[in-house]
C-alpha cells in the first residue's frame, strides 16, 4: 500500500537540509529504483519553483510499504529528522485512485 509522509520543516531549515540533502535522495533513489516511490519533493516556502534564500516549510514523500509501521519507521529514519530540519512528521495511509 501507498503511505503519505508528510513533513513540516523548523524555521530557518534551509542550511540543515543542504547538509543532509545528499543522504535524504539517496534513500529516495533507492525507493524509486525498487519501484515503490510515486512521488516525493518539497514545499516552497514562498509561491515559486525556486524559493532561494526563503528555502521550503516541509516536504511530502508517497511510497509504498508494506504496513504503516514499516512507513512510519522508514520516515524516522530520514537524514533530514536526524539533522533537525522537520519539526513534525506524519504519516497516512495514501490510496491512488487518478492518474
């Protein structure tokens, strides 16, 4: 099943996240290469592609696991919550119905 990781960053987290961004798409590129990522990014900070200095106030990661223990324990693993950039971190049962 499909699980929605959803991530509220703390205030000023854009040095945190470039510290810890090589370690986070590494375990993304992993779920995509094994095919069980639908799709992950982060949340502007500000209305724009490319926030610059206003950096991103969180980010959303849906992919499939096999129970939502199994996706809550891959989120509390991420180098991100290990580096201090999320403030929160929840995790949904996510059901794709379009595309």
């Amino acid at each position: 099943m499909y699980y929605a990781i959803i991530s509220e960053d703390v205030e000023n987290s854009l040095p945190l996240r470039k510290e810890a961004r090589p370690a986070h798409l590494e375990r993304l590129e992993a779920l995509k290469a094994e095919g069980r990522l639908l799709v992950a990014g982060p949340n502007p900070a500000i209305d724009a592609e490319d926030p610059g200095p206003e950096g991103f106030s969180g980010s959303m990661v849906i992919a499939e696991f096999a129970s939502l223990e199994d996706a809550k324990t891959w989120a509390n693993a991420d180098p991100y919550v290990a580096a201090g950039v999320y403030q929160s971190v929840t995790v949904k049962p996510f059901k794709k119905v379009l595309p």
